[in-house]
C-alpha cells in the first residue's frame, strides 16, 4: 500500500509543478512550490517506510521549516522588494 | 489478530490520504483563479497529508519514529496554515483580481475591496436584520474609496 501512496504523492508532485510553469501570477508558481514542498516531506517518510527504514523523518522535519521559512522570505521580497524592509504603516495598522 | 486490523487500517488510511492528496493536486491545476487554488490545495494539505501521516502512524506504532511523525504532521498543520495566509494577503495586496460570480452568474475578474464588499454584502443579506437600503449604500461608499492596486 506504501506504493500506491508514493505513486500518488509523485503524480500530485507532477500536476503542482505543471502548474508551477503555468501560473499566471507569482503567488500561483509560490503557491506551487509550497505545495511542492509538502509533497516532497510525504514522499520522504513514505519512501522511509517503502525501503523499511523511516530514518528519513528527521530530514523531513528539517524540510518542513526550511520550507515556511523560504515561503516568506520570496514573499516579503515580491511585497517589499527587499528581504530587510520592515513593512508600510498602513500596513501594520490596517485591517483589510 | 490485532496487528492484522491495524495492517488493513494503516491500508484504508494510506488509501484515503492518496485520493484527497491527488484530489488537491488536480483542484491545483483547473481552478480559475489563485484564492480558489488555495482552497483546493488546502484539502490536499490537510485531510491528505493527514491521512498519509495518520496510516504511517499505525504502522510505526508508539516509538520514535512514530513520535517523529506526530512533530511532522503538527509542524505541517501549523506552517501550511500561516503561510497560506500569508500568500493571500499578499497576493490581495498586490492587486491580483478575485474571480467572483456575478449576478448574472458570469465568472468575472472584479478588485480586492469590490470582491470583500460583496462578500460582506452577501453574509448580510443572508441574516435576518438585513436592511435593503444600508447595504446598498455601503456599497456604493467602497465603490468610491477603492484601493489603488500598487501595479
């Protein structure tokens, strides 16, 4: 059953960097690769477990802040334009 | 007898979390528009990758490596929610147009502050104090403030 779940995690993989290509707009291609990034933390454990040695979890888990992490840093540099702005007033004060 | 059920168990749920995985995966690529897209990958994200970790879980069973797969479910609820919000406030700020269904039911392209007053519009009119003629002021209040996307 680990091969059925690791077949479907690679083709979700698939279709989320077709759409990485694709997406019009960056937030869709960092949307993508967010999803990306989760896929590749499944695949791990699953393939950790498809060989009889969930060792790879640790990685996995390093995989998974490194992954936040990089999401908001090209975030705040496509708002921004700088990795070390520190944000517009209205920003902060204003609630959409 | 007992690890025989947990066997088929970790198998249903290795199963369901492939299907909402690979559901999420496709609501990916034939959404319209960015906000509904993240909407799609959230089941993906949540109830798929759950369900994997979960079956992972019942065949690793109270030891280290099933203690780690708790940290990596938890740590994957917690970064995929707060970054989604962030993505769509920045995408939202950025002046990427939600795609809305009108009243004619047409699916059309509308502003950020447009898009938020129709939803407010929409969650008004579905409470019982809802008054015909305040809502259609507000609305025409934000038509005139919109906010200037910064493209």
């Amino acid at each position: 059953m680990f091969e059925v779940a690791t077949i479907a995690v690679l083709i979700a993989l698939t279709l989320a960097v077709i759409r990485a290509t694709r997406g019009p707009t960056i937030f869709d291609r960092l949307l993508a690769a967010n999803s990306v990034g989760t896929g590749a933390i499944l695949l791990l454990s699953l393939f950790g477990f498809l060989t009889h040695r969930p060792e790879f979890l640790d990685i996995g888990l390093t995989y998974v802040l490194l992954n936040m992490i990089g999401t908001f840093a090209v975030l705040k540099f496509f708002r921004h334009g700088a990795l070390g702005h520190v944000g517009d007033e209205d920003e902060r004060t204003k609630i959409l | 007898m007992i690890e025989l059920l947990l066997t088929y168990l970790s198998w249903g749920c290795l199963g369901v979390g492939s299907v909402f995985y690979v559901i999420g995966a496709i609501g990916l690529n034939r959404m319209p528009d960015i906000f509904t897209r993240m909407h799609a990958v959230s089941v993906g994200d949540t109830l798929g990758a759950g369900f994997l970790v979960l079956g992972m879980l019942l065949v690793a069973g109270p030891t280290l490596v099933g203690a780690k797969l708790v940290m990596i479910i938890l740590a994957l609820l917690f970064t995929g929610t707060v970054a989604t919000h962030a993505l769509a406030r920045a995408a939202l700020q950025d002046g990427v147009q939600p795609v809305l269904a009108g009243k004619s039911g047409k699916l059309t392209a509308c502003d950020a502050a447009e898009a938020v007053q129709t939803l407010k519009d929409l969650v008004r009119t579905s409470t019982p104090k809802a008054d015909k003629d305040s809502d259609r002021a507000g609305h025409t209040n934000t038509k005139g403030g919109q906010r200037s996307s910064k493209r």
